[in-house]
C-alpha cells in the first residue's frame, strides 16, 4: 500500500531501521532523566534549529500533539482574549477548544478562495494573541509567510501563534515572523504520531512566564525549567524524538526540501490540469503546497478512491464540510518520487478509461 493520505501518513521510508536500531541501542528503555537521554535531547534539539532554520533565540519543546499545543496555548500563553482566523475545520477546531478554556476566544470565519485580511479589522487598541493555521489541512489552504509577516509588521506587540501542522519540515516557514509555531508529526515530518514540536519565540517565552499559570502537567512554565535541564515533564515518547534525531540527521535543509515540495505541487497541477481535475479552491494563490485536495461528485470521488485502493494507492478521504466531494492527496516529503509516479500513472489511466466509457 502506499499511502497519500495527508495524516497520519507515508513514514520516511527509514523508519524500520531506525527503529531496531533504538531496540537494539537500548533507547526504548533509558531513563529520561539520564545523562544519555540529556544529550539526546539537546542533539535533536540542535538538528531541528539547523535543518528548519529556526531563529538562534527562539526556544523549541516536545509535546504529545498538536491538540495538546491548543490546550497549553490556551492555558499558558493566552491572558485575555485570542482571535481566531481559520477557512476550515482545523483552525475551527483550535478555535471551540480554546474558547472551552477560554471564554473570551475570538472566531473570524474567512472565505477559503480569499487571502486572509486581518485590516479590516482593527485590533491595535486590543492586546490579545492572534492565531492563525498556516495549512488548512481540511480544504488545503495556506497562509504564506509574505502574508504572517504583513500581519506581524501591522500588529508588532501582539503575540502570535500558528499551527504548522501540515506544513512544518514541508516548506520553509519564516519562524521570525511570529511567536508561537507547533506541528506533530505524523504529517510532514513523515513519523508514526504521538509527538510534536512547538517553536517559542523569546516573546512567547516572557509571556508565559509572566502569566505563570502552574495548574497542569503541561503548564508552559513547567515545560520551559525543565527544557533548560535538556528534560521533559514527564516520561516522554523518548523514541519518538530518537526518531525525530535520526530523522533531522537525514533530511536536506528545509531551503531544498521546500524547493522539492513546490516542484512536486507543480507537477501534480500539471496534471490536474490536463486531466480537467479541480482542485477544490478556485484561488491559486492561496493553495498550500502540501495538501492537495480534488473536488468532484461524490460518486466520482468515491469510484476514484476505490479504484486506487484496487491498485493498492490511499488516497486520502476529504474532511469535514468537504468529505464527500474530495479526496485529498498528500504532498510530503517522506513520498519516494516513484511513489507519485506510480500515482499519476493511476490517475491517468483512470481518466482514459472514464473517456472510453463516455465515447
Ligand atoms: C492533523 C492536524 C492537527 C491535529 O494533530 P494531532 O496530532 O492529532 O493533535 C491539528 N491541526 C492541523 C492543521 C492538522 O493538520
């Protein structure tokens, strides 16, 4: 089976022997409060900053999710109110789980098909973390980084948070341009789930320190004292960021990732192209380059997905408002070039067949 599905998805393809190497080294069992798991740590810590590019004074954690980033956003970083802009159900989601914690969570719906404008709103005059999910997941959106550091440059002392979920180790993101950054992953990062990175900014860092909230396990104040001992706050997925070091050893700088990455979006809209398949979101100029999500009549979609499981292709289903009229196509880096071959084959054979069927 391969799979296109855009989480949890394809794993790098060295998983396996990473795997008995961390069985047969030991690693499964050492301690995490061991000098051994310490460095560790601090190795893939430093691999991460390298190969993301993440700004020297910018702080980086492990969490168990990007569902747990939410929770300890809401409870750590967000002081008063929190405004939300999301096109789609992830950014929606945040959204309802903040404002259970918060009952003072801000929700702005906007069109999918339009790029985010924050101006015609003005929050100068109100403090507040703004939030932001830089690739919709559900109808494959992006905010690109021109637009974050728009947003950034109107309003520089607010703190803002992005979910990078579907993006991060995909495409380059300019970490500079905002405060709080978090992904799990099982999407990009091509890792089986139950960790994720989050990227804090010496902003992020103050508030939270400030706001000093201590009630939970995961209280960011907690999660920053014990990452300065190159520790976690409790027994973490210690192979899960094994996995993560032997990963960062082995991917190419983001820079060529990300080159790889737009190549590939590129080639899949050729094809869509010239096989007259829509792409869900009319406005080329806000599509992620990681997400690919095919609109269709739900018998269509449903034919396509099963033909593919046929020839032993996943392709993902759609989400939310959009699963019966697409299916969605993962576009990250842990795909072998082959792999896509072997998709476009498919999918250019299921078109020929759907034109003689006509004819
Ligand atoms: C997958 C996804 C999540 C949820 O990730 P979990 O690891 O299940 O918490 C959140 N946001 C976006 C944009 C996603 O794609």
């Amino acid at each position: 089976m391969i799979s296109f599905y855009p989480g949890p998805s394809r794993v790098n393809e060295r998983i396996p022997r990473y795997i008995k190497d961390a069985y047969s080294q030991g690693i499964l069992s050492i301690n995490h409060r061991s000098e051994e798991f310490m460095g560790m740590y601090q190795r893939t810590v430093a691999l991460l900053r390298e190969k993301l590019e993440v700004p020297r004074d910018y702080s980086v954690f492990f969490t168990s999710s990007a569902t747990e980033c939410w929770e300890i956003i809401a409870q750590s970083v967000i002081d008063s109110t929190s405004y939300h802009f999301f096109n789609g159900a992830f950014g929606e989601k945040w959204f309802s789980y903040t404002n259970k914690l918060n009952a003072l969570a801000i929700g702005y719906r906007f069109d999918m098909n339009l790029k985010l404008k924050t101006g015609e709103l003005d929050l100068s005059a109100q403090p507040g973390v703004i939030c932001l999910t830089q690739n919709e997941t559900s109808n494959g959106t992006q905010i690109d980084n021109r637009q974050i550091e728009k947003l950034r440059q109107r309003y520089p002392d607010h703190l803002i948070a992005v979910d990078a979920t579907s993006s991060m180790a995909g495409v380059f993101l300019d970490f500079k341009n905002a405060d709080v950054w978090y992904a799990s992953v099982q999407k990009c990062f091509g890792m089986p789930a139950g960790l994720a990175v989050m990227i804090c900014s010496p902003q992020a860092i103050h508030k939270a320190l400030e706001v000093n909230e201590r009630d939970h396990y995961n209280s960011l104040p907690f999660i920053i004292e014990m990452t300065q001992k190159n520790q976690t706050t409790h027994t973490p997925n210690v192979m899960g960021i094994y996995l993560m070091m032997r990963i960062m050893e082995s991917v190419k700088p983001i820079a060529k990732v990300h080159q790889k990455t737009v190549e590939r979006f590129n080639g899949y809209r050729k094809l869509m192209d010239k096989l007259s398949l829509s792409h869900l979101v009319k406005n080329e100029d806000v599509r992620s380059h990681t997400v690919i999500p095919v609109v269709g009549e739900p018998t269509f979609i449903e034919n396509v997905k099963k033909a593919a499981r046929e020839q032993s292709i996943v392709l993902g289903n759609g989400y939310g408002e959009h699963k019966d009229t697409t299916f969605r196509i993962a576009n990250f880096p842990a795909i072998k070039n082959s792999e896509i071959q072997t998709l476009m084959g498919f999918l250019k054979e299921y078109h020929l067949q759907g034109a003689e069927a006509k004819s």
